[in-house]
C-alpha cells in the first residue's frame, strides 16, 4: 500500500492549508464583526455630533470579509464533516458504505460543480479586472477581488473534495475499519 500511503501524505498537505485557513477564518470573522460595530457606530453617532462619518467602502468591505468567510469557509466545513447529509441513514451504514457515498459523492456531484463553477466563474472575474467594474453604490468597491477570492475558494474546496476522496479511498482499500476514525486520522493537526 505505498500508493495509499504516499497519497494519504497528499491529503495531509491539503488538510494542513485547510486547517490553516480555518485558524485564519477566525481573525477574518473577528475583524467582520469589529468593522460592522464600526459601520453602526459611524452611522448613527455621526449625525448625532453633526458629521458625515459614515462610508459605503466601509460597508462593501464588510460585505466582503462576510463573503470571503464563506467563500474559504467551503472547504474547512468540507473537511470537519460540517456539510449536511442525511444522517439517519448514513449513520446506520458501515465504515466502507460510508466511504463509498462519499467517493461516489465527490465525484460526481461536488467535483463537477466545482469544475464547472470555476469555468463559468473564470471568464467573469477576469472581465471585472480588466474593465474595472465597480459596485453600483458611489464610492463602490472594485467586484474583481470578489470575484478571485470565489474562484480561490472554489479551488480550495475542490483541492479538499480530492483530499476527502484519498482518506475514504484508503478505508476502501482496508486501510482503516471505521471511516470517521480513519478519516480523523488524517486530518491536520491543529496549528497553534
């Protein structure tokens, strides 16, 4: 099983960046949250005192630190077994059941949305670079970024679909009885 082996070290790479961006996820929720207490504040304390302290940048870039938690927030829920199933079935299953569906799964449903997300996507995030199109609000926030952090999650979560098929693939193949413990085995460690 070297073949297993060496692709189970592949997994673990892709796990570790997740788990690092999962670690970054929450600086990038704290720093949403203390932004939207910003927003409200400049909002409403500043026709209180007389002045115009409130900035629709401010509130766009609110707005895309809430997408960028979604968008790299894909692949650490794929990874924690967060994504919804039906788990009154799936649960009664055994390990290799398990395992299969999810293969079966990824392959072919998550991965071809994957794919197929980032081809339709590409095309549009590079036209909102290359024109420079904006939000419609005055004063809007450039859309490209949005575009490329969507592009950039999409790839993180097909680059954790391919890492989730190797670690069922190995149950598969005998190399663990209980898929969420073989599965667990190879998730990253937490970076401290």
């Amino acid at each position: 099983m070297p073949l297993v082996q060496a692709l189970l070290r592949v997994s673990r790479v892709i796990d570790a960046v997740t788990g690092f961006l999962g670690k970054l996820l929450s600086i990038i929720v704290t720093l949403l949250v203390l932004l939207g207490v910003f927003n409200v504040i400049t909002r409403y304390v500043g026709p209180l005192i007389g002045r115009n302290l409130y900035t629709q940048a401010a509130a766009e870039a609110q707005n895309y630190l809430f997408s960028l938690t979604f968008f790299l927030g894909f692949a650490y829920l794929l990874q924690r077994n967060g994504n919804v199933r039906v788990d009154f079935v799936y649960g009664k299953w055994n390990a290799k059941r398990q395992a299969l569906i999810n293969v079966v799964g990824h392959l072919l449903f998550l991965i071809p949305f994957c794919i197929l997300a980032l081809y339709v996507g590409l095309p549009v995030a590079l036209r909102t670079f290359r024109t420079g199109e904006t939000t419609a609000n005055a004063g809007g926030l450039q859309l490209y970024p949005l575009w490329f952090m969507f592009l950039a999650g999409l790839s993180l979560l097909l680059l954790q679909a391919l890492s989730e098929i190797i670690k069922h693939a190995a149950v598969l193949a005998g190399a663990g009885t209980n898929a969420p413990q073989a599965v667990e085995t190879y998730v990253a460690e937490p970076i401290e």
